[in-house]
C-alpha cells in the first residue's frame, strides 16, 4: 500500500478557493505584468467583480500594486497591476565543494547586485558563522531595501525537505548536517535548503520560461564539481520516500570506472563532473592524492574550453570524451523519465557549440525510440545563474503555489 505523505496537505475550508483563487491571481500578475483586472478576468474566466475583491485584498497587502493607465477605445481606462518588488529582496546562496556563491536578487529572482563569492570551508560551524557575516554585511549595503523575504540556499547533495537537514553531499563530505536552522539562528531571516539540482529544476518551472507552464514534466541536470539532476513531474518536484530521488549522477556508467565522491566507482558523475574533465586532460585520476603540479593550480574548465578553441587536440579530446559520457548518461534519464524537456546548466555549456553534436548523437544511441531521441534538450548558460535562480525560487516559489488539500 503506497504511502501517503500527510503533512502536504490541508483540510479543505471555506476559505480554500478563495487561497486558490488569490494564488492564480498573484501567478498571473507574476507572469503577465503589467495585466488589468478586466484582462485578469478574462484569463480566470470569471466576472470581473469577483476578481477585483481579491485584487484589492493583495493591494491591502501590498502584494501588488497598481501602476501606469493604459488606452481603452471607449469606457474607463484600465490600471496596471505590478507584482510589488520594490525594496523587497532574497538572498540567493550556492554551496560548491571549492568556493560558495552569493546573490541578492528581488522576489521573482531578478538580481539586484552582483555576485560575490568566499571559500566554502567543510567545517559546518564555522562555515555557518563565515556565510552568515557575508549576508548580514551584503544586506547592510543595500540601503534601499527595506526587507528581506528570506535566505535560498542550494547544496550538492540530499537534502532533507521537512527538516532542511543535509543528509549527504559527496563532494562536501557532509553527512546528517544541520543547515538551514543554524543559518536562520545567525541570520534571523528564513531559510530553505534545497539540492542544488532540483532547485534548478524548479527554477525553470516557476521563474524563468513561460512555456514550462504548458507542461510540468522536465529535468535539469547540472555539471559542476559534481553532478546534479532535478525532476518535475506534473509541475511537482520529485523527491522520493527518503528524498534521493533523481540521483543520477551516482548510477553507474561502468563497474570498473573511475572512483566518485561518494565512494563507488563508475558513476556518471565521476566521467562528467569539472573534475573530472580536468583530471582527465591532466592525465590525472579524480581521486588522485600528493601534491599538485604548478600548471594545474587555478585552472579551470573555462580555461580548458578556451584551449579548446585554440587548437588544443588534448583539450578537444577532453571536452569531447565528457561530451559523450554525458550523453549516455542523458539518454539513460530520457529512457527511464520520458521527460517532455531537458536542461543543462554548468561550465561546460560554454562549449555547447563543440560538444552538442557529440551529446546528440550518443543520446541516439541510446535512446529507445524516435521520440526520445528528439526530446527537447536546452544548455542554460552560467550567465544566466540556474543555481542561485533556483536558490532564490526556493523562497519566492512557495506563496505563489495553491494548496494541496484533502
């Protein structure tokens, strides 16, 4: 008998449709701003009275707010409605196993400033304190903001949703670590902690493209120092009875292949990742131990792509091998998820123009049928910041996302 999760749901109350009805409106304003009430109706399919009760509610709230006046051929002219955003913000944090990002964007994930880094240390208390500093000190110089929403923080690894509890990141070597609670003692703001991959994921459903509403199935997958992969499935993101589903990056590609993070060896990720990309133009193992030659310090994949490019036949062959390892891997998520779009977000997409028809073409080896084989797969750039968009989703997201009721 398949187990329900009761603590997703809400007894149904009187008021039940009309927090739904609030919810479709602030979503349409979200994605269709500027929009008029009467536009808001039409959308709804409902009168315009009813709509403008709730819009005045939000305005009490000051959830949205009304703007410019447009045109009308004839009767009132329509006022604009805005999702407020003004002097609001979210702060937008991504833990990688070298260096952690941080980014203030507004409520829908628009960055308000650039983004600033600091070492990620693997030590949890300390690293807490140090991430803690950066925040307080990155809101202190934002004069115009009056409040923050909350903290976003995206980790790679298996993350515990109820409680924000890491229970494993290879690459960190953090096991049953304790996060978001710390952070929110130190920072006195709300925190949510998501794998780095699945908030990417939701990133793409709730902020950045329009046409994911149409349909609620994807995956975005995301090279790094690790491997992470994200799956929607009827616009809900999956994560399992003990939250590891779409852990991919550690089904293996082979038995007998080279040691990953987190311990076995042959796992998609450890034929993918930036490591292991660089370990391999370097003619390194991923796990190689002693001391680091000097040519090999401070380079990284953006640097390799670049020797790519200028006719480096080794860095070619790096970008290429990992180009089809990624495929194989890919086709393995289309074969068993049958998703109606793929993303992929990391450095590597700075190359998308040398390795997608290597990727392609691997796919089509393996994939199981035509259809498959011509799923829709889309690079996200590093300009475009997946990772702390999706950060910075894991705070916006939730009041814009009706109920789910018994």
């Amino acid at each position: 008998m398949r187990r329900i999760d009761l603590r997703r749901f809400r007894v149904a109350t009187q008021g039940t449709s009309r927090d739904i009805n609030r919810r479709i409106v602030l979503n349409l304003v979200r994605a269709q701003q500027p929009i008029s009430r009467a536009d808001l109706a039409r959308a709804m399919g409902v009168h315009r009275g009813s709509v403008s009760v709730i819009v005045n509610e939000l305005l009490e709230q000051k959830l949205i707010f009304e703007g410019a006046t447009g045109e009308a051929v004839r009767g009132r002219k329509p006022t604009f409605l805005y999702l407020e955003t003004r002097r609001r913000c979210v702060v937008a944090v991504d833990i990688r196993a070298s260096q952690t990002f941080l980014m203030l964007t507004d409520p829908v994930g628009k960055p308000l400033g650039p983004v600033v880094g600091l070492p990620t240390v693997r030590q949890v208390k300390p690293f807490v304190a140090s991430l803690a500093r950066r925040i307080r000190s990155l809101l202190a110089e934002q004069s115009d903001i009056d409040a923050c929403e909350g903290i976003g923080v995206v980790v790679p690894g298996m993350v515990d949703h109820a409680t924000m509890r890491v229970l494993h990141a290879p690459t960190l070597n953090w096991r049953n670590v304790e996060l978001g609670r710390p952070l929110a003692a130190a920072t006195r703001l709300p925190v949510h902690v998501e794998n780095s991959g699945r908030a990417c994921a939701l990133a793409q459903l709730w902020a950045l493209r329009e046409e994911t509403s149409s349909s609620g199935d994807l995956v975005f997958v995301s090279v790094s120092d690790g491997l992470g992969v994200g799956v929607i499935v009827h616009g809900e993101p999956l994560r399992g009875r003990n939250n590891i589903a779409g852990e991919f990056g550690h089904v293996p590609l082979a038995l007998d292949g080279p040691r990953c993070a987190c311990g076995a060896s042959g796992c998609w990720e450890a034929y993918v990742s930036n490591r292991a990309t660089l370990a391999r133009y370097f003619g390194r193992t991923t796990e190689a131990s002693g001391p680091v030659p000097l040519e090999h310090k401070g380079f990284t994949i953006d640097d390799l792509i670049a020797r790519a490019r200028g006719g480096d036949p080794k860095a070619a062959a790096a970008i290429q091998a990992t180009a089809r390892y990624l495929g194989l891997g890919l086709a393995s998520v289309i074969n068993v998820l049958d998703p109606s779009r793929l993303y992929i977000g990391g450095e590597i997409t700075a190359a998308w123009d040398l390795i997608e028809p290597t990727v392609r073409n691997a796919i089509a080896e393996r994939a199981l049928t035509g259809d498959a084989e011509a799923t829709p797969l889309r690079p996200v750039s590093v300009s475009e910041y997946p990772r702390l968009q999706g950060a910075a989703a894991l705070v916006a997201a939730p009041a814009f996302a009706a109920p789910v009721v018994a």
